[in-house]
C-alpha cells in the first residue's frame, strides 16, 4: 500500500511526509505485518534512475519514497506540489535511526546488512548497550563484505529470522537491488537503504555539522570530506537542477 501525498520529481514518485510522518507509515507496516521497501530518495538518485531501468522501476515500486535530498524538496516546493503544510527533508540516517528506536521501544526484531566488518562490529556493540536501543532484538549483524558465493544462504538465514526491520548499508544503487532480489524472502520487514549511516552512526564517518544541514548544504560537506564523489556528483546534481528548472519553465508556458 502506497501513501496518499504522493509528489512526482521528474517523474518519480515522492511521498510528502515528514520524519514523524514517516515513522509512522514504518509503524503502520509493522502493526499490519506487511513487506515494506522504503527508498530514500536524493537528486543523485534520480538521475542515476533516469539512467537505469532497473532502479527506476524499484524506485516506482517502492512503499515510501521519502525526500531525503535538499535537491528534491527544492524540486517539490517549485513546481507547487508541497501542499500547505510544505516539504520538509527526511534524511534518510534520521529515519533508519527513528525506526531503531521505535523497534527497540517495541521489543522486534533487527537485521542489519552492510558497512565494513570493524563498522559492524561497533554498530552491534552499540545496539547492545547504548539504552536509547533498550529492547532491541539485533537478530543478525552482517557486514557488506561478504563471499558472494556464500550471499544467497547468508541471507535466507537472516531472513529465517524473520526480522521486522532491515537496514542494508550497501550504498545506492546496490543497497536497492539487494533489497528487490530478497524481499520476497522478508515477507513482514520493513527493508531501508540506508547509505552510509552505519559509517555515521558509529562515528567513523562525521555527519555535517547543522550549520551546513540547515543551509541544505550537507552535499556539500561530504563533497569536501569525500572528494571521490566529486565526478559522481557532478555528473548528476547540474543535470537535476537544469531538467528540474526546464520542467518548471514548460510548465509555467503550458506545455506540459
Ligand atoms: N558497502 C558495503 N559493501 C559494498 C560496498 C559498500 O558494505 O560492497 C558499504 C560501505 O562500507 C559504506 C556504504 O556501503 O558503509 C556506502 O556508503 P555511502 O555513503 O557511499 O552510500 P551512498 O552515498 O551511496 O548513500
């Protein structure tokens, strides 16, 4: 079941929700026990989805599509499709991070896929302990670095588990194709493309300070911290801006 405020950014689908929207909707899968893929959507994904079949129809086949990019709630609010009660960023560590707390509150069950093996290690340390994951049932903590011959009996295990929630930490666009060639196996989990956030959350990667994330320009610290992204960056976000302003254009003359 997909979400009634749905917006389209270049075609694709993105839900208007907020962060507590967003739980919420999380929450809703759990209660009904549904299968859920919940994409968190940025200018670079779309491009990289304009490019590729495959990620384009995963991202139209998705559960929630949240707006985690500044790009694509720019994209929203321009072309007047932000409602009047607006758009808001739902970055996408702040959302895999609400629903380990909300599946910690909740006693179920969490698997998490991906991230480098030290990284892993840290992470399930933390979920250990840390009590804001008082609760949690850390029912697998697999690292993203596995033997692909073994990767189909590692992950119906995991699946065996039947978890409720599954955050994979493989980067875009693997984490997404990871996720559409198992879920049919996690028939009641909530699956999250989660990015880098293991890499945040245990602090081997600095998230940018609020200065930068209110002025919409986390982009632009990773960039300066991570400067391999660059050509990866730069093939994608002036192309999402030009063919965002060139559809507001046609649409202001009509002619779309
Ligand atoms: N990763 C992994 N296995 C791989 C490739 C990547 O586990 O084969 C992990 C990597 O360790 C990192 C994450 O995937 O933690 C990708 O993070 P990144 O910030 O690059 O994600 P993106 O920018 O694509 O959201």
């Amino acid at each position: 079941m997909q979400t009634d405020n749905r917006a389209r950014v270049l075609d694709y689908p993105v839900d208007i929700v907020d962060l507590s929207a967003a739980l919420q909707k999380i929450e809703g899968y759990w209660a009904s026990r549904q299968s859920a893929h919940v994409v968190t959507m940025n200018a670079e994904m779309v491009v990289q989805a304009q490019k590729d079949r495959h990620l384009s129809d995963i991202i139209n086949g998705a559960t929630l599509v949240v707006p985690d990019g500044a790009g694509v709630v720019f994209a929203i609010k321009l072309s007047g499709q932000a409602g009047p009660d607006g758009c808001v960023r739902v970055p996408g560590v702040e959302l895999s991070l609400s629903a380990l707390q909300a599946a910690a509150k909740k006693g179920l069950k969490v698997a998490l896929i991906g991230g480098k093996p030290e990284v892993m290690q840290k992470l399930a340390a933390k979920l250990q302990t840390e009590p804001q994951f008082d609760g949690i049932k850390l029912v697998a903590a697999q690292d993203g670095y596995f033997d692909k011959a073994q990767e189909a009996a590692i992950i119906q295990n995991i699946a065996d588990m039947q978890p409720d929630l599954v955050l994979v930490a493989l980067g875009v666009p693997k984490q997404e194709f990871f996720i559409d060639k198992y879920r049919h196996l996690f028939t009641h989990s909530v699956m999250i493309g989660v990015g880098g956030s293991f890499d945040v959350w245990t602090g081997t990667v600095e998230r940018a300070p609020e200065s930068y994330q209110k002025m919409h320009l986390e982009w632009l610290y990773r960039l300066k911290k991570e400067p391999w992204r660059f050509s990866r960056m730069a093939s994608t976000l002036p192309n999402f801006a030009l063919q965002v302003l060139f559809k507001m254009v046609l649409l202001r003359k009509g002619l779309r």
